[in-house]
C-alpha cells in the first residue's frame, strides 16, 4: 500500500508498505477521506515534539470495511466507518511505536506505520464506529473535533457546572465545535470572541454572539468589551485557543466563582494569578481530546451538525500532495480550518 512516512521535520515520503495482516479481533479499513489536524502539522514541523521519524500520521479517518478476523462480527465488510484512534490506556511498547511523551496507544500519534496517510489501516474492531451514510464522508472526519467539544461539556458535567453565560475565546475548528455543542445541549447565551471578523462571522451564521477584539487590546480591555457587551461578566469561559494571551484573557474576563474550560493547550506553561485565581474562587477545568463515550456521541450527532460542518471543509488534496499541503499549512502560506486527504 501506499503510504506517507514522516522522516524528520518538514520532511515526509511517500512509501510502498506491507498492507496489514489483521490480527484476532481486527478489521481492515480502506481509507476514504482523511482530515490533516492541526496537531499533525505542529508534529510535522517538530514544534509539538509528538511525532517520531518512520511513523505514518492520520488520525482523523473515515473509510469501508474491506476484510474482517475470522472471529469479528461486527462490524461488516462494506460498512463506512469512522476510527475512535485511543487503542488503549497504556503507552506503546518500543516495537509498536514511540512510548516516549504519551500514556496512550494512539493511531497516527505513536503507534509507528499504523496511521491514516496510506490506502490501509488496521485496528480492533471495537474502535471502527459505525458512521452515516446520509451525510458525505468528509464531514464525518470531523467527528473528533466534535468530540473534543463534547468531551469539555462531559466534563463541566461531572462537576455539576451549569453556566448561564459563555464566551468561547477562538473560532477556529475547536472553538467553533464548542460553539455548536453548547447550543445544542441548550446553552443560548454563548459569545464567541476572535481576532479575525471573518471567522467571526462563520460564527455568527451557527447562531453565536461574536466580539471582534484588536490585536494589541489587553486582557483587561478584553474583560471590559465583554462586560459592556453581556452586563455581566460570563461564568464560564472556554479558551479553545491555550496560549499566553488567551489564557490571561479568559482569566481576566470570567466572573467570581466562575470556570475556565480549558481545551486550547498550544502553550506548554502559563502564568497563573494565584491570589486571584483563590480570592475569586475560580476554577480550572482541564480537558485533553476525548473518550469513547464522546467520539460516539459525537458520531451520532453530526447529522445534527453537517450543513454547518459542511463548511469547515475548505480544501481537498491527495495523498501525493500531502506534505507540500503540510508545508504551506505550517508555514501560514495556507488558511483552511480543514483539509481532507482524498482517496480513490
């Protein structure tokens, strides 16, 4: 099979590779449609240190059945599929992959040549979810930023956080996510805050209040501009973005005794405030990708979504194309919130 090997930063190959042998409990997938995540061009470039060198990246996949185990049942050869990528909860060993950064097998992150850039994947049969087939493939790609969003709201969840005002900080594929689940868990009053008017106004079209901020405004101008815009200051701030400013800029702006849903994590360290963090009685809340429960339920849910979904797709290449599309994703040459790999 065909297949792209990360060799070291900016620099990837296209290989011929053994097409899986499946293993008791394995399904094979061939790959229709592969989303490029923004976190497989921070490995591509060596910013995010998570990729390692003769590993095939993809993880965001939705393919058909095309060979199944002697002992599988479900699901059936033919059956599109989209691919729930944590194997386990435990990191891989040095023959499966790099065990090094992540206590977790996951595809297209660690676990060597098993990734979605080739013609081919194989994994437990568990983890090939059923996906619809009344809404196009592509759309079914984004079921892991869905999930993403809906794994935050799971989370608030848990703690019995019910908030009554959110400002969402980042319209970007996450950020706009969280925008369309919070409305549809019924959350009404949700303001969307962005630097660039044009993905502002993507926003605005999902049903989002929006603010248009400036790029040299400081955290408490933001804070100021979101209280004159909502009377209040909002009891739950999501930063979808997680750097310096965004993160000062949601601490500043959330109300006392309110929450920081906190999904962006693009910063490795941030200052915290502590004294204020403890007289406001503010609370953190960490979120980090999904679990099975979420990637379900975000699976199901895209009907909900996919007209709105529909639009995040702003781009399409091959699988040949892939590292020039990666190179000009990385160096900002290109802007897509999302750009599938398509296969024939």
């Amino acid at each position: 099979m065909k297949a792209l090997v990360y060799q070291e930063p900016w620099n990837m190959s296209m290989q011929d590779l053994p097409r899986p042998v499946l293993q008791p409990g394995e399904v094979l997938i061939k790959m229709e449609s592969v989303g490029i995540c923004g976190s497989d061009v921070h490995g591509f470039t060596g910013e995010s240190g998570r990729r390692a060198p003769g590993m095939v990246m993809g993880h965001e996949v939705v393919g058909r059945i095309v060979e199944t185990a002697p002992d599988v049942t479900t699901p059936k050869i033919g059956q599109r599929v989209t691919v729930f990528n944590v194997l386990s909860e435990h990191a891989p060993t040095e023959e499966e992959g790099d065990p090094s950064f992540l206590n977790k097998r996951v595809v297209g992150v660690n676990l060597g040549t098993r990734g979605a850039m080739a013609e081919y994947l194989a994994i437990p049969s568990a983890n090939a979810i059923p996906a619809s087939e009344e809404i196009a493939a592509e759309v079914s790609v984004l079921a892991e930023p869905v999930a993403v969003a809906l794994h935050g709201f799971h989370r608030l969840a848990e703690k019995s956080i019910k908030p009554h005002k959110i400002v969402i900080i980042g319209s970007g594929t996450i950020g706009l996510c969280c925008l369309l689940v919070a409305k549809s868990l019924g959350f009404q009053d949700v303001t969307v805050v962005d630097l660039i008017s044009d993905k502002l106004q993507r926003a605005k079209n999902f049903g989002g209040n929006t603010l248009l901020i400036e790029m040299n405004s400081t955290p408490d101008d933001v804070a100021g501009q979101i209280k004159e815009k909502l009377g209040v200051y909002p009891d739950l701030v999501v930063d979808a973005v997680g750097v310096k400013t965004s993160f000062d800029q949601a601490f500043q702006m959330v109300s006392e005794k309110g929450n920081l849903l906190l999904i962006g994590n693009l910063a490795k360290s941030v200052e915290l405030p502590l004294q204020d963090l403890v007289s406001k009685e503010i609370s953190l809340v960490g979120t980090y990708g999904f679990d099975l429960k979420a990637f379900r339920q975000g699976v199901e849910t895209l009907p909900e979504f996919k007209d709105q979904l529909q639009t995040f797709i702003e781009g399409h290449c091959t699988l040949e194309e892939t590292p020039e599309v990666m190179t000009a994703l990385a160096k900002g040459e290109r802007k897509a919130l999302k750009i599938v790999i398509d296969f024939e």
